[in-house]
C-alpha cells in the first residue's frame, strides 16, 4: 500500500518531535529517566523494561521491533533468507534429514550479558558503547548481532543451526546503513569422531592438546589438526554457498582479521562487478564458549552475514530503506514462484535529492560531542525522508579554539517528490533539537 501523498502524513509538528530533545544529550542518555507521557518503562513486544540512565532507545526505533521482515513471504529478505536455508537443507542432511535447524523468530530483546560477556567481549571493548547501540537500560538491549543467541542454542544440544533476525545498532546515515538491518548465523559443531572419520588412521587425532600455546593459526587448547580440517571445513561451506547465490563464476578471497569470539577468524570477500566486496565473517569458536555452554568435549565453527547486503548485490536494490517500503511496486517484484528465480530489481521512479546544509559550533568540550548522537538525532525526526548525512566540513575558530562542523543532509522521498518546504520544515527542527538536546550553538 502507497504512502498517502500529503506532507502531513509524514511530516509530523515540531511539538510532536520533543521526544528527540528529551532523548538525547552528548553522552546518549536520557535527560530523564520517564518519557514525554510520563511512563518509567520501555514497552517491547508486550513487555516492560525499566527505563535508566543507559536507556537510550527511540520511538522510531521501537515502531520496527516486531516487523520481521526476513519472514513476510516473498519479501527480498526473505527470499535470500529462504535461499540460503534451502541450500543447508539440500546439501547438509542426517539419515534423511536436515542438519542445521533454522532459528528465525526469536526475540530481538537480549540482556547485555547475552550481547557481550557470553561471546568474550571484554567490558572495555567499543563495542559495547551507548553511542553503538539501543539500550533499554543497563542490564537489556535490542541485539546487535544474532550471536547473542550462539550459547542458548549450543547449550540446549544443539550441533547445528541457522539464526536469523533483525539487529539493531547506531551508525552512520547514506544508502547503506540503517539501524535495523537483518543477520543470519550459522553454527557447527564436531566431536572427535565426527571431525576425523574420513582421516585415514585417525586413530591416533585428538581436537585437544594438553599444554599448548595460542599462535596466530589456533588456540591454545586446540590441536593443528582439528584446526586446519575445521577451517577447510568452513571455508569450503561457506564457497558453496556463495558459489549458490553469486553463480559458479564467482571469485572469492579470503582476509585474516579478528574476532573476540573466535580464532582463528576470516572474513570472506567476493568479487563482484568489477570490486571486492565483504560478505561474512566466520572462524573457529573460542573453545571458552563451548565450555561455557556444555559442549566442552566438541570443536566447532561460525559465520554472520547480513542479509540486506546480499539482497542488494543480487536484486541491484540501490537504497537500503526501501526493504522498509510498504509500495506495492517495490513487493510485486519480488512476489516469484520458485524462489531460485532471478530477479532484477527495476527502479522506481528517480525522485530528485534534497539538500540543506546545517552548521554549528561544537560544545567548548568537543569530546562530549558523539557524532552518532546526532546521526540518531536526524533519523528521530527525519526517519527515512533522510538519504544520507555528510560531514562537508570542520573548523576550529583560531581565537577562541572551539571547532564548527558542517553537515549536508539529503532528504528524499522513496515514493514521490519531495517539496524543499517540506524538507525544510524537518531540517528547522533538527536544527532546534540538536541544540537544545546535543548542547551546539549553530550558525544558521
């Protein structure tokens, strides 16, 4: 169904907007622990969670919990999510049946514990900055990846599986990025039998050493050869599949890099028209976190990758809000009957950008200025009428030693052609807001 084409049904009063103001101060908190009806909690998906000063989510944010795209039929999240558990389900099977178990409804709301200590993730990491991510207060947050859920699934037995969902994190603001997008995890496990039964006199191969040290290639517990048949192991699942969704001619390469949760740890890049581009991360669990989970006698294997970005590559989808569009001529495109059909997305009409540029001057402690509070800020009022936001340009005052910067925001309508009173009607009130919310003065 098509957005109405009136200004009022998307661009709401400034009055209605004091939320923003409310909800934001330099180092992302609430400036009061109650929202504008006066309500201490935080309501998701039927649930209340008692507001503090961590909490630092936003009512648009909110409005996407529960929308599930990667399980609305036909929708392209759900297409390449339904790719890719076909692919598992026809290649990976156990006396008949599947091996991986798919996980693709549960809650997006996880405590902090979840989130970052059962994955390693150091208290002191960046990572866990309330300037990164949606906090519902100190101890609950909305995921930032589906391996919050890696230890729940291993601890009830699990050997295998797929978790899909949507993740939530504060970022940067263009065609690409958007703080609700969707992951899909995957998870193997192998006992000793398991990992070595096609070794030719494997009799005498353990996954574990006694007294070993961690080197660049593996763990500290881990023998080299559990290690090297769980990396070819790995890689040669995750070939596959791109090798299903890209085509046989797909180049792939591989990047060493790192994860607190895993190690050895690889990120997989493809060529694709003409560039490489990264589509998962993936390596050998801790062998910690098995401990932790009750799968201590087991080795194993993991991967993330995001939905949104495959959907883009494969169906040529140019902006990442329109997997948010309720048009009807974005869905029918992807309303196939087999879906291993190709589809090509055909753009609709190229609405013509805005842009309004907005400048101010820093704080006198510049470092209380958190750009993704600001970036949060603009998607609080602006919501997806914004494309993109761009810093155009910084300066630092030569007498006074306060810094100005300058940012170019780009409002476009995905449906239709936005009005500059339109679009400036916004830009005055995220000019009010970041003022009265960010502490900058601004010079407009």
């Amino acid at each position: 169904m098509r957005l109405p084409n009136r200004p009022l049904s998307l661009l709401r009063p400034l009055q209605t907007h004091l939320y923003c103001v409310a909800a934001f101060q330099t180092s992302g908190r609430l400036l009061s622990t109650t929202d504008p009806a006066g309500q201490a909690t935080v309501e998701v998906l039927g649930h209340a969670y008692q507001r503090d000063d961590f909490t630092n989510v936003t009512s648009k944010i909110l409005a996407k919990v529960g929308r599930n795209l990667h399980n609305q039929s036909h929708h392209p999240l759900w297409l390449i999510k339904e790719r890719i558990k076909s692919h598992f389900y026809s290649l990976y099977t156990c006396r008949g049946n599947p091996l991986f178990s798919v996980h693709d409804n549960l809650s997006p709301v996880v405590t902090v514990e979840q989130n970052f200590d059962s994955l390693l993730i150091p208290p002191d990491h960046p990572s866990r900055k309330q300037g990164d991510n949606y906090y519902l207060n100190r101890e609950t947050m909305l995921r930032a990846h589906t391996s919050a859920h890696q230890r729940e699934l291993v601890r009830s037995g699990l050997d295998a599986f797929l978790v899909a969902g949507d993740v939530y994190r504060r970022d940067e603001i263009d065609t690409s990025h958007y703080p609700v997008f969707h992951q899909m995890e995957g998870v193997r496990l192998f006992s000793n039998h398991e990992l070595f039964q096609k070794v030719q006199n494997s009799e005498d191969l353990s996954l574990f050493e006694a007294g070993g040290r961690r080197t660049p290639h593996k763990q500290e517990t881990h023998s080299l050869e559990a290690v090297k048949l769980l990396e070819f192991d790995l890689k040669h699942t995750l070939t596959r599949l791109v090798t299903h969704l890209f085509g046989a001619a797909v180049d792939v390469r591989w990047v060493d890099c790192h994860f607190p949760f895993t190690h050895p740890s690889f990120e997989m890049e493809v060529r694709f028209q003409g560039d490489w581009m990264e589509v998962l991360g993936c390596g050998v669990m801790e062998q910690q976190l098995l401990n932790a989970a009750g799968a201590g006698n087991k080795v194993g294997w993991a991967f993330g990758l995001g939905l949104e970005r495959l959907a883009m590559v494969l169906y040529n989808i140019p902006d990442i809000r329109l997997f948010w569009s309720q048009d009807e001529r974005f869905l029918k495109q992807f309303q196939v009957q087999d879906i291993q059909q190709p589809v090509s997305f055909q753009p609709l009409s190229k609405y013509p950008p805005l842009h309004n540029d907005i400048s101010f001057w820093l704080p006198t402690n510049s470092q209380k200025f958190i750009e993704n509070d600001f970036y949060e800020l603009v998607r609080s009022i602006g919501g997806d009428l914004v494309e993109k936001v761009s810093l155009v340009d910084k300066f630092q005052h030569p007498r006074t030693g306060r810094w100005s910067r300058c940012y170019r925001i780009s409002y476009r309508h995905m449906e239709r052609t936005l009005t500059q009173q339109e679009a400036r009607l916004v830009h005055q009130q995220i000019e009010h807001a970041a003022e009265a919310a960010l502490g900058v003065q601004g010079r407009y």
